[in-house]
C-alpha cells in the first residue's frame, strides 16, 4: 500500500490551486507522483513543496547530475528509502549509471567533485557538529533543503516501496526506469514558472538565494508549514523546535521510546501532537497508526495530519538552513 494512513483523491477529482500543481507536475517532471498527492489535502503545502522542488531540483543552469546526486545523498542520510530508489532511477535516467549505483550502497564516488558534493550533502544532517554551510549556487543549496523536506514527508506519509516487493531496489529495474525517463529528466526547464501557484505566500527570501526563484519558493514553504494555528500549543512547538536544536540531526535508536520522553511533561492534550511533529522531524517512519488514531480524536481531517508532519519536516529542514551564508555560483 502507497499511503500509510489516508488515501488521497484521485489526480484527476482535483480542483482550483491542487489541478494547477498537477498541471505543472504532468508538463514539467513525472506526473502526480505519490509524493506530491500525499500532500493534497493541503494545497498551500503542496504548491510551495512542488515550487522549491522544481526551482531548486528542475529548473536553472546548475548541473541536473549534480542536484540528482544532492538529492539521493540526503535521502540516504534521512534514511528515505523511497526517495534513494526514486533519485537513483533519475540517475540513470542522465545516464549515469554507475555513480547512481555506487551512492545507493554508499560507496564513495569516483570524481573529485562529485566526493565533494556527497561529503557536503551528507554532512548537512548534523550541521552544527560539521560547522556546515554551502558553497554552492541557489539550485543546488535548494535541492540539498527541498529533499530534507520532502524525506521526511514521504517517510512520514508513503510506505518505502516505489514497486511491490521492493523490486526498485535491484538494479536492472533501476536502469530500465531510467531509460523510461530519460526524455522526460534530460529536457530544461525555465525558472520562475512556479511562482505562480504561490499567490504571494511567505515573507522575505532568505540570503542564501540571493536573487533566485529557489528563495521565493523557500520563504513559502517556511510560511506555509510554521502557520500551524490550533494544531499546536507554544509549549509543544517550543518541545520540537528546542529538540531539534540540541540533537542536531542525531537518528534516535528507540525513536517511539525517545520521543515519549520528552513530551511526557507536557500536559495530556499537547503530547500526541508533539510527539508526532518530534518523529516527523528525526525518525518519520516511526509514526504509528496509533500515533494516527490518536491525533483524529480531536484533529480528523486529512489536511490538519499533513500540516503537522509538514511542521515537524520544516523545522529540521530550518535547523540545516541556518548556518548557510549567501551563494556562490558554484
């Protein structure tokens, strides 16, 4: 099964803002993917996650093979299965079959550049221990923050699986999606096309971006995911935010036992909601139907489960933004 605890409305039901997003989706990368229609229900999240991942992943003249490598390395380091099967198939799909192969076991690269670039995205899950921060352009910056985002949505969201049985998982079947999409991966795409879908959503880009489309699509996906209204208490945020500050990225050994810890002092209606924006954030896989059931006694709509797991994504994926310093085109 796809989804783990809701089934989105089928792609073609879909109205106003969300039929925009698939419209874009269907001309300019793969289609209404699972990623993207698990985010459905709240269409300000997903026009703002679609904007930063085609500005950053699809758009600009940063090199695709490059951002391709960012984005798998991350999603090996969250631990994002399905994203690693996903972005090493579109590896193949540049042709480069041997580097897409050699990250998804974790070997090191061949070319100087690309050890650089995997050393560096790799280090961004714990950037305060690494004194991180970026020496690259907007694109390839944005592809690093984007998939941070998204790991955690789709590990929170999506079962593991692209193909039953894993079967994404054994090369061959990897190199034949590839060519599937080569096409598709190989064509530009003109920056800014996205920005549309944003209806003036967020504040401020961040300096990182300097002038690019990939920090307006950012500051709106900031905005879009830290306005969680009734969700939270200010204790609660207060619980993640300050967590994810001290672990610095560290993956817990007994997720479920660790996050019931620290939202055990907090008072009974605040803790189910902490405990799953406090997973979405360290270990997404870890949330349970339980946690699930829980959360719909008092929050029953789809909408309000992917605004939670989106703010507990979004925090951590601010806690690897902070140290960065403005771009370079590089």
């Amino acid at each position: 099964m796809t989804y783990r605890f809701f089934t989105p409305s089928m792609s073609r039901a879909a109205i106003g803002r969300t039929a925009e997003v698939y419209t874009q989706l269907r001309e300019d990368f793969l289609g209404p993917l699972p990623t993207f229609q698990a985010l459905s229900a709240e269409p300000r999240i997903l026009a703002a996650t679609w904007s930063l991942m085609r500005e950053a992943l699809l758009a600009g003249g940063a090199s695709r093979i490059e951002r391709e490598l960012v984005a798998t390395v991350v999603s090996r380091a969250n631990r994002c299965r399905f994203c690693v099967d996903a972005h090493v198939t579109l590896l193949h799909a540049l042709g480069e079959h041997e580097l897409g192969e050699v990250i998804a076991r974790g070997d090191p690269p061949h070319r100087p550049r690309h050890v650089a670039l995997t050393r560096w995205a790799a280090d961004s899950r714990h950037p305060r221990a690494a004194r991180w921060t970026s020496p690259y352009c907007a694109e390839i910056t944005g592809t690093l923050l984007a998939f941070h985002f998204i790991n955690r949505v789709v590990s929170a969201l999506l079962a593991p699986d692209l193909l039953p049985g894993g079967l994404q998982r054994f090369p061959a079947v990897r190199s034949a999606g590839g060519r599937f999409y080569a096409r598709t991966v190989r064509e530009s795409r003109e920056p800014g096309r996205s920005l549309t879908l944003l209806e003036g959503d967020g504040g401020a880009p961040p300096a990182w971006a300097t002038d690019s489309p990939v920090g307006v699509a950012y500051a709106a996906l900031q905005a879009a995911t830290t306005d969680t209204g009734d969700l939270l208490s200010e204790a609660a945020r207060e619980t993640i935010t300050a967590t994810v500050s001290w672990e610095d990225g560290r993956h817990p050994d007994r997720p479920t036992e660790w996050a019931t810890d620290l939202v055990r002092d907090l008072p009974a209606q605040d803790r189910v909601g902490a405990r799953i924006g406090l997973l979405a954030a360290f270990a997404p896989a870890a949330i349970t139907p339980g946690d699930v059931a829980l959360w719909r006694l008092s929050h029953p709509a789809d909408a309000d489960l992917v605004r939670l797991v989106a703010y507990g994504a979004m925090a951590a994926t601010d806690h690897v933004a902070r140290p960065l310093t403005p771009s370079r085109r590089s």
